[in-house]
C-alpha cells in the first residue's frame, strides 16, 4: 500500500467503510473485502484535495495468485476516460489555433469523410458536437480483442472493414438534435486530429499532453509491448486471469478506449483540468476549460467529461468500462478534490461504486447522490401501482436527456411483489426499493453519477397514470397502458 504525507486527510485504505448507493445505513465493508466479493485482484486509487494529490493506495496484485503488488506506476486500460484525456488534447489543438470546435469536420479529414445522415442529411458535424456525444453518430462502444487477434487500422474502424468488428461510423441522428454516447464519434475525432496534425495520435498526444503534464507511464496504444513492466493483467468476473498468455486485451480504437496509464498520471491531468478552470494560466486557456465544464444540451455532457451536481458540489467525471477494466475519475470545479480508481476485474466498476461512496463518506464530500431508504409503511405501497407503462412518444430530447438514448426500454411493467415492488423489462426482472409512498430506486440500475428514480404519477382520481423516470435532471415519461 502506498500513501502520501497528505493521508490524514484523507483515509487510509484500510480504514475506509465502502457501501453501496443505494443503503440502510447499516451496510459497511472493508476494501478487502469487497475486491475478494467482485473478485477484483488490484485496486489502483488516488485521493486529491485542494488540488494536489492527498494520498496514493496501490491494493492487492496486479496478477492473482502471484505477489505482484500494484504501485502508483501500475499501467492499467482505462476504456472510455480515454475520452476525457482525448478531448483534453483536442482542445490543446484548439487552443494553438489548428482546430476550432464549431467549424464542419470534414474541413480537416482527408482520408475518410462523414456521410450524410438520415434522409441525405448533410449538416455540419463539429468536435464540439463529437466530444458532448451530440453529434448523431452511431456505435455506443467497441470490442475488446484478444492476443493475437489481427487489429484494424483507423480506416477499417471507420469503415466497418474487417478485421474491425464494429458496423461502419454513420451519422443516424440529425447533428446536434439528441444525446448519444458514442465511440464512433471518438473515431472521427482521433482521424480530425491526425489528419489536421500529420502525425499519429499517440505522437500528438505525447508532445502536446503526456509530457507537459508529466504523463511518463501513459500511452495511447492498442496494448503495451508484451514485455512491459508493471502493468495490470486482466481478470474476468471471478477474478481469474484472461487473455492469456499475455495477460490483456487490445484496443485499437484509441482515441475512444487506447488510453494506458497509471493513477498518478492520470491524477495529473485531472489536476491540471481542474486548475485550469478556476484560473488563467493552466495547462489550457481557462476560456476552454470553461467550454470543456459546461454542458452541451441535450444531456450532461460538456466536452469529453460528464457533469453533475450543482455549487460547491459541481464535478466533471467519467467511467471506463472494458471486459476485464474498469476506471473512474471525478474533479470537483469549486474545490480541487478528485478521484482516480483503477481495477483490473471485470466487477470493477461496482467495487468503484462503492469505493466512490466510501471516499466521499471519509472526506465529506458535498452533493452525494446516495439514496438512504426510509422506512416506507407496507401499506402505502399501493396494488394500483402495478400495470404496464408505455414510453411516451415525441418527448423533447432537451427534456429527456441523457435518458432519451440512455435508457433503453420503450415498456415497463410494475409488479406487486410481497410488500414491494419489482419492475419487467426486456424479459428482466429487478427488485425496486422505495424511497417514498410512490418513488422508487433500482438498486442496481446505473446512472452516471445520479440514481435513477421511478415515480408514480397519481392523477386527480387517485389512480396511477404515469411512471417517471428520473435521473438528476433529465426526466422521461411513461404513459399507464
């Protein structure tokens, strides 16, 4: 385990009580206990406050079965935070005048061009719109690859060409009009940046990111060389290795998901995101962190980061969720504190979870999107509640949010279980606690930093005829059938 002289404030690993977002107020674990229960090996974790790192834990091992501890230089995939440090780089570029986030991208691509879109649409697509997941591209993520897999180049990717095993990047919304997490469009930007650049992705980011920052272990790449020193192996949802016999997947796709690195890197450059946001100066023009940390309607995401709470409690944060990789990393604008959690397990972004809450629990962090369950009378929970609730169509994407794409499912079925309630989806069954007389959270339902809430409407007569689904600000209705 590996600390810092700032550990006071914050708490050493072994003293933090993880819990689950959703609790009683009774559940509380050790850290050890919870990686052996996901069957996470290694746990790479980075406390910041005031914006400077307050402690580093590097936690079990990077190989189960073998003494290979994690250290604050432990190389680990990252997935989808890629795009945090890619968008990052993408406003280096702007800032020195080679791109500009609202000019149309094929201004700059020479090898490949974005398609018209639905019914020969031919508007602009911007990074602006790519980066906030605006843009009406398709492709949520992509697959990882085993050893010895032959890997695609950046055209096969963008061509659906094999041996890519992603379907053609298409534009399938009109731009700017929904919000659509999408890889495919972290495509365009990386082919955006090579093309304006001359140079290969990695090669820009080395230059204008990794070094200036300090960034010695990070690399945009499809997988380290095999004889690479202190890297993470990757573990299914049991906790036994994969990928053999190297030890770890290939992720050609690098602006999306290539990102390797380490917690102190990537403390780095959540640091210096952060500082250049509250002050001139930084690493960027605070004009552009300013642009970066403001949210791109519709949804919630600003430019490569995911925003949340509000005043003192506002953070930009993001996830990455490959098979045997899961990150997490948040900064909090008003105050400089922050979190990096790395894990090598295929559980461990629900090890992530509660380690976030366990964290913010230890240093009293505002804005807490934790739900505590009162005790709701069992005969509050009304029979009429039960029914099947159909989405409602031509909802306002400005309105829905994040939800409109996000959440999937265009029927919900309330069902009377015992003194509870359980909602149907998709042939899928999960168990509903209430949180009122007539709201409810899925346990284990995931939303970027929110809990998704179902609430019952009652109308004027008494009965239910609407089920909304809540997730911090955006809502989406469904109508009783």
């Amino acid at each position: 385990m590996l600390s810092s002289p700032g550990l006071a404030k914050a708490a050493p690993a072994s003293d933090l009580r993880l819990r689950p977002t959703v609790h009683t107020g009774t559940e509380r674990w050790s850290l050890g206990e919870r990686m052996a229960h996901y069957g996470v090996p290694g746990v790479a974790m980075a406390v910041m406050r005031a914006g400077k790192v307050a402690a580093m834990h590097g936690v079990g091992t990077r190989i189960a079965g073998r003494a290979a501890p994690v250290t604050a230089d432990t190389l680990f995939s990252v997935g989808s935070v890629s795009k945090l440090a890619s968008a990052a780089l993408c406003l280096k570029l702007v800032a020195q005048g080679v791109l500009d986030l609202d000019r149309d991208v094929n201004h700059w691509l020479r090898r490949w061009r974005v398609p018209a879109g639905p019914q020969g649409d031919a508007g602009a697509v911007t990074l602006r719109m790519l980066l906030s997941h605006t843009g009406g591209i398709n492709i949520h993520g992509f697959a990882d690859y085993l050893p010895g897999a032959p890997l695609p180049d950046i055209l096969q990717t963008l061509n659906g060409e094999g041996p890519a095993k992603n379907p053609s990047i298409a534009r399938i919304d009109r731009a700017g009009s929904r919000s659509r997490y999408s890889g495919g469009g972290y495509m365009i930007v990386q082919a955006v940046i090579e093309d304006a650049s001359g140079e290969y992705f990695d090669a820009v980011a080395r230059r204008l990111l990794f070094d200036p920052l300090g960034m010695t272990r990070s690399r945009f790449a499809a997988s380290p060389a095999e004889d690479s020193a202190d890297i993470a192996h990757a573990h299914d949802d049991r906790g036994r290795p994969v990928a053999l016999p190297r030890g770890w997947q290939s992720f050609p796709e690098l602006a999306p998901s290539g990102l390797w690195t380490t917690m102190r890197d990537l403390s780095r450059l959540i640091l210096a995101l952060g500082d250049s946001y509250r002050r001139p100066g930084g690493f960027l023009p605070q004009e552009l962190a300013t642009e970066m940390m403001t949210v791109v309607a519709p949804g919630f995401n600003g430019l490569g980061v995911r925003l949340a709470g509000e005043g003192a409690a506002r953070i930009f944060h993001h996830a990455g969720a490959n098979d045997s990789y899961k990150a997490y990393v948040e900064g909090n604008l008003a105050t400089g504190d922050g979190l990096v959690v790395l894990t090598n397990g295929a559980r461990g972004d629900v090890l992530g979870d509660e380690i976030r809450n366990a964290v913010s629990d230890a240093c009293r962090w505002p804005g807490d999107w934790s739900v505590a369950l009162p005790a709701i009378p069992a005969a509050a929970m009304r029979d009429g509640y039960a029914g099947t609730y159909r989405r409602r169509e031509g909802q306002d994407p400005f309105v829905t949010g994040f939800l409109d794409t996000g959440f999937s499912a265009d029927t919900l079925e309330l069902l009377r279980t015992g003194e509870g309630f359980s909602v149907r989806s998709k042939g899928r069954t999960r168990k509903l606690a209430a949180v009122s007389t007539s709201s409810f959270v899925m346990p284990d339902g995931y939303v970027p930093a929110a809990t998704l809430i179902l609430k019952v409407a009652r109308v004027g007569d008494g009965t239910a005829g609407h089920l909304l689904a809540i997730a911090g600000d955006d809502v989406l209705i469904f109508d009783r059938v």
